[in-house]
C-alpha cells in the first residue's frame, strides 16, 4: 500500500499540468480533474482502512535510506484528515461544475484547484519539516491563485492582504526550520523529538515559538487571524467552501503534529489563553456582521479556538477530542458555504439585509442551513455536540474551569448569530425575486416557477445535490459517532506516541 | 555563522520589514524580496564549514549539502511568489492606476452600514 503515497500528490500534480495544456477544453478539463480528485479520494478511502489495519506506512522517495530520505508518512491520524479533506475537495469540485456560469468561467481553476488538492495531500503526508513548508506553499500558492481568479476590484484588494500575509508567515516558518536544522542537524519528524529534547528549554521554547507563529497564522488563532474574514468572502463560493473547511484546518493539524511529537512537554497555559480568545473575538466579530459570507468566516475564527483549546489541553483524551472536531468542523463548515453559494445565487448577494424569506420559498434550502447551522452551534443531536461535549469534558477533566465557561458561553453566542442568518435570509416575507448581478440565466430561469416551493433547489440541481450530501454526511458523522470515535482515539495514539512514529519511520 | 554574515542577513531584515511596512504594493513586494534573501542567508548559514565543496567520499572535510539544498527549493518558491505578487501589483495598477494597500474592507462594510440598509 505504501507505493500509493507518492501517488496521492503526483496525480493532482500531472492532472494539473495536463490540465493547463488542454487550457482551450473545458470538458477535458472537467474529466480530468474529476477523475485526479476522485482517485485521490478512492486512494485515501482505501489507505485509511489498510493503515487502520496495520499501522503507519511510509514511503521513502527515491529508494534512499529513510532518515535521509523525504518520507511521506501515513498514519492514523493523517490518513483520516486526508479522506476527509479529499471527499471535500471532490464534494466542491462537482458543487463549481454545478454553478454552470459563475466561478469555473477562468480556464485557470481546474490546474489551480488540483495543486491545491496535491498540496493538502503533500502536507498531510509530509514526513519532514521542510516539506511540510514544501506543500504549505504549494497550496498557498494554489490557493491564491483560486482566491484571485476572476482579478476583480475587491478580489485584488483583498487578495494582496491575504497573499502578503501569507508569504510573510512562509518567512517565520522557514525561518523556524532553519534553526531547527541549526541547532539539531535533521529535519525528519521521526529523529527531531530525541535531538530537540537535548536542546536547552529555552532554545526550544524559541523554536516552537517560531512555528507556533508559523502555523497559528495559517490557522487563524487570536491575534493572526485578521487576514481571514476579509479574504474569504472576496472568493468565489465553491472557492471560499474548500478554503473555510479545509485550508485553516491544516494550519491546526500541523500544530498539532509539531506540538505532540516535536514539543511534547511544553506547558500551553499561553497556548489556552489564546484558544479562549479565539473562540471569543471570532464570535463578537460574527454578531456585528450583516453578511452571511462573513459571518461564517468569523465563525471559522471561533471554531478554531475550540481546537486550539484541544491542543492546548494536551493527553491523549484532548487530542482524539480535538480530531474529532476537526473531522466534524470540516463538513460542516464546507456545508454552510455551500448553502451560502445556493443563496447568493438566488438572491444575487448575501447581505442579510437584502435576502428575506427563503425559507417559504424553500424549506428544503432551510433545512440544508439549519442543519450544519446547529450543528456548528453544538446543540444535542448534531455532530457539533458531539463534538463540543469530548472537547469540554476534557476541560471539566482536567478543571481548567474558565475555558470550560468560554466554551459554552462562546457556542451560545454562535447559535445567537446563526438565528440572525436564519432571521435576517430565511425568515419572513419573501422578497420579491431580485435580479442577480452575476447570473442573468439563474434569474431568467426561476421567473418561471416563483410560486412553487422547491424552486430554489431544483433550478440548482447539482449544487444542491452536492450541499444535500455533505450535509447527510455532517448527520452521519454524528449517528456513527462511537467507531468515528475510537478511531480518533487510534488516531490521536498515533499522533502522540513518539516512539512508536520513530519506529515506523525509521526500521 | 560569521559575523559579516550576520550584519548582512540583520540589515536585509531590516530594511525588509521597513519596506513590508509600506502602503504601496511595490514597494512590500520590494521588502518581501529583502526579507526572503535574508530568510535564505539565514538557511544557508545553518549548514557548517563555509568554503567546502558539498561532497561526500572526498579526502578531507565536506560542507553539509542538506541547507544548499534547501536553500535552492527556498530561492524557487520565493521567486515564484514575488512574480505572482507582481503580478498582482501589475492587475490593482490597471484597475484603479495605484497599487496601495487598502484599508481593511470589512471596517469599511461596517462604517458604510447605515447607507446599504437605507438604499
């Protein structure tokens, strides 16, 4: 199963080569990239399950001895990010073919969106520091590419914020793994926990420090999270859906790969602190918003606290608990920008103080919001509860009593602006259909059934099936809840456990 | 690390992050420039024994091949990143004939609340 790794980032990588080079088709194209980002997903479905059986497979590049060589390294833990993420990243693919005028209109998203799938892979997979920078800049690159496609006014504007930011968190983090490298001689993940531990402590501290920067920005924790809320709503909404689920959740997963296995023993009193007022400042950012774009984005910022809390909490319990929520917050985040981009189809824009009344429309796109909606609130049934409950357990469990108290008071919040959404959008009189300035065919198309409910949907079909899938799976998530569980339990064992890493990588 | 060597990468750093300071796009674009060589002095001076070739078998000492290395992936994705940027400059000049930086859209959506929900 091992020689299937390479194949998870070369695929994306020659689909997008070969993408650019039918440049002219957009069918090829399409077929391309549907079956790069279904292969990928097949391939991350099948690993999961043989990694789950016979533990973390490596793959050593080139054949060279593998504490030399570039390793890509499958455990647990990154082969249940990678399927998640690949099963989003496909989800979305078909969601922007399905908006059949907007956003798929460059030539230049089919070759972007597939470096960024090769470089999720790459950074799941990546085995070393420095290649870990490697597919972070490969999807950052990717990614500004998709945020700036159309080259728009507010797309360029925002774009240089996100874009400048983001090259200049590249510098801390190569900065980071250039003293690492200093000061220990390697870069493998598997040989950095026995030398860093021999550095110094306040060495040490200086290095985590320096990726904590590195990745907290990527992640958008407290005081580095200003660039996300205003770059996300400039992109396209199939764009900002992959960015909002997937791309600050690599940020974490690579904190929580440096935290657990290169910085064991650091003490994350700070680290919580930071998680409380991420969750809080994203939160009051939300309230004050009128667009619903943006209000998901701060809500991203809040979720991120919640796992942040995870990490700073640390043992094995939190860290299952944080993957858990990262398992859960990713659909469910992909989820409600996809019902946002039905929603702005329709209406033309997402300021809630010109959409009304959606819901008597139609109530099955209400029911698509309200679900993820609650679900991010983490009210009872929902994969959020479940999710919220193992993250504040962990706190009651360790009686870091204040946290807990910013948690529940924080996911309140969260519910009280996913009511102002759900008043201001679907609540209310139907506003008379306003002509949407993107797309006069969407308009010129629901003229005609304005009466019947379901309209809404059934003028968008694909995209709908799409949203209605991803959001089965947020209930699915919480239905399988137990196995999903204990397999985040596996997964965080092997996330934690430096010796048997080391073993695995090196034999 | 010798020390012109590390005057060098600390005044490139400098003049760098005073540059990203700025409001017009060239000239971050010009300090992000300045502070990526100075990011890649920095990795290069990780490795030990300036002056020797990078080869393993030779008679005598070698120079660790693994930062040289690093660096060069380094200088690419640096390079490939300030062409975008400049590209990016090159787009906001033709749209509006500036390159500044503006002010953070969403203070502005918030400021401009009161004229959206009127009109």
């Amino acid at each position: 199963m091992s020689s299937l790794l390479p194949l998870l980032i070369a695929m994306p990588l020659l689909g997008a080569a070969l993408s650019l080079a039918f440049i002219r088709s957009r069918p090829v194209q399409r077929v391309i990239s549907l079956t790069c980002a279904g292969a990928t997903t097949a391939i991350s479905i099948a690993l999961l399950i043989d990694v789950d059986r016979n533990g973390t497979e490596v793959s050593s590049l080139g054949g060279w001895r593998s504490d030399i060589a570039i390793n890509l390294v499958a455990d647990r833990f990154a082969t249940l990010m990678l399927t998640i993420s690949s099963t989003m990243l496909l989800a979305v693919l078909v969601y922007a073919m399905g908006q059949r005028t907007d956003d798929e209109r460059s030539r230049f998203y089919h070759p972007a969106y597939l470096a960024l799938i090769g470089g999720v892979c790459g950074a799941f997979l990546a085995g070393d520091l420095f290649n870990l920078f490697v597919w972070f800049e490969v999807l950052l690159i990717a990614s500004y590419v998709l945020l700036t496609l159309e080259g728009t006014d507010g797309q360029i504007r925002s774009g240089t914020t996100y874009v400048v930011l983001n090259v200049i968190e590249s510098f801390v983090l190569v900065t980071g793994v250039a003293l690492i490298f200093a000061a220990t001689g390697t870069l493998n993940m598997a040989m950095l926990p026995e030398r860093l531990a021999e550095l110094p402590d306040g060495v040490r501290l200086g290095l985590n420090l320096l990726l904590l920067i590195a990745f907290g920005l990527k992640a958008a924790v407290f005081p580095l999270y200003s660039w996300l809320p205003d770059s996300y709503p400039a992109a396209p909404s199939p764009v900002s859906a992959v960015f909002a689920g997937l791309l600050t959740k690599i940020g974490v997963y690579a904190i929580i790969r440096t935290q657990t296995l290169l910085f064991p023993d650091t003490n994350r009193e700070l680290l919580l602190v930071i998680a409380g007022l991420t969750m809080v400042v994203g939160v009051v950012g939300a309230i004050a918003q009128s667009d619903m774009k943006r209000i998901l984005s701060f809500h991203i910022v809040s979720q991120i606290g919640y796992m942040i809390m995870g990490v700073a909490l640390g043992g094995v319990a939190a860290i299952s608990a944080t993957i858990f929520y990262m398992v859960h917050h990713i659909p469910v985040k992909t989820s409600l920008f996809l019902v946002e981009g039905i929603v702005e189809k329709e209406a033309g824009t997402s300021s809630l103080s010109k959409v009304s009344g959606l819901a008597r429309r139609s109530g099955p796109l209400a029911a698509l919001f309200l679900i993820p909606a609650f679900s991010l609130a983490g009210l009872p049934p929902f994969s959020g509860f479940l999710g919220k409950l193992a993250v504040v357990t962990e706190g009651i469990d360790q009686e870091s009593w204040w946290i807990v108290a910013v948690a529940l008071a924080v996911s309140l919040m969260t519910l009280i602006s996913m009511l102002k959404i759900w008043t201001g959008a679907f609540w209310g009189a139907p506003s008379p259909t306003p002509v949407p300035q993107s797309v006069g065919a969407a308009a010129a198309d629901d003229a005609g059934d304005d009466g019947e409910g379901d309209g809404v949907l059934r003028n968008h079909g694909l995209m709908a099936a799409v949203t209605t899938g991803v959001v089965t799976l947020t209930l699915a998530i919480a239905v399988f809840a137990g196995p999903l569980y204990r397999f985040c339990e596996r997964a965080a064992i092997d996330a934690t456990d430096l010796r048997a890493y080391a073993e695995a990588v090196l034999p | 690390m010798s020390v012109e060597q590390a005057i060098l990468i600390g005044v490139l750093a400098a003049s760098g992050t005073y540059l990203v300071m700025h409001r017009t796009l060239t000239r971050i674009i010009l300090g992000l420039g300045l502070l990526g060589n100075a990011v890649n002095l920095l990795i290069l001076s990780s490795g030990d024994g300036p002056g020797e070739p990078p080869i393993i078998g030779r008679e005598g000492d070698f120079t660790d091949p693994v930062p040289q290395a690093l660096v060069l992936t380094a200088i690419v994705i640096g390079f490939g990143v300030i062409s975008f940027l400049l590209a990016m400059a090159y787009r906001a000049w033709t749209i509006d004939g500036n390159d500044d930086a503006e002010d953070d859209i969403t203070d502005r959506r918030l400021a401009d609340q009161p004229d959206e929900e009127t009109t």
